[in-house]
C-alpha cells in the first residue's frame, strides 16, 4: 500500500495553506468536513469527476490542510484542526467563517457515510 505524504505540523506553511482552500470545491469539502466531522471520499459529491476529487483531496492533505486516514479500501478525510490553530491561531475558523456568511454553495457531502462525532 502506497504511504500518504502529511507535513509535520512544523511544516505547513501558510501560503500552501491559503492555495489549498482558494479553490471554490476544495473549500466547500473543508467547510462541509469541517461541520460534520470525519468523512470517506466516497461521501463527497462535488459534482467533479473521481479523479478530480482526488486532486483536490491530495492538494489539501499535502498542503497540511486535511489528514487521510486509510482503513480497509476506504478513506476518511479529517481537518488537521489543531495543527491548524497550533501553527496559525484563528486562520481556518476566520476562513470559514467568512465562506459560511458569503453564501458560496456548499457541496453535497452525504452524512450517511461520515462519522457525526467531530474529529
């Protein structure tokens, strides 16, 4: 099996942080992960292609944004949040909370297949 690269926290930089989330469908996945807690790729449906969504997920995971857990043939997709507010207080909740008040649609992200217990 392939090893997921994720940054040590002391490697996330800001500006590969503020790329991550500058597309509209990446920060859609991370406002909707961010509500409901852990989640497979399998539950995202940003109406993107598979490969897309897969870019888009890699793009994140090695921007430090989201961590990729893989269990069996499935892949949960959980916001780095402390590492986040560790490294740069206040940046991910100021990012979302500016997307939740800018009326951006969300994407349709089915919470039958994501845990409802925050990560």
């Amino acid at each position: 099996m392939k090893i997921l690269y994720h940054p040590d926290k002391a490697d996330i930089h800001l500006s590969s942080i503020l790329y991550a989330l500058s597309d509209p469908v990446r920060l859609s996945i991370v406002a909707e992960i961010s509500r409901i807690g852990e989640c497979t790729c399998g539950g995202i449906d940003a109406n993107v292609v598979k490969s897309t969504l897969s870019h888009h997920v890699r793009t994140m995971r090695e921007a430090g944004v989201v961590q990729v857990r893989v269990q069996g043939t499935q892949r949960f997709l959980s916001i780095r949040s402390a590492d986040l507010e560790e490294r740069f207080p206040g940046l991910l909740s100021s990012i979302l909370n500016a997307y939740a008040g800018s009326n951006e649609p969300i994407s349709n992200v089915t919470e039958a297949s994501c845990r409802t217990t925050k990560t």
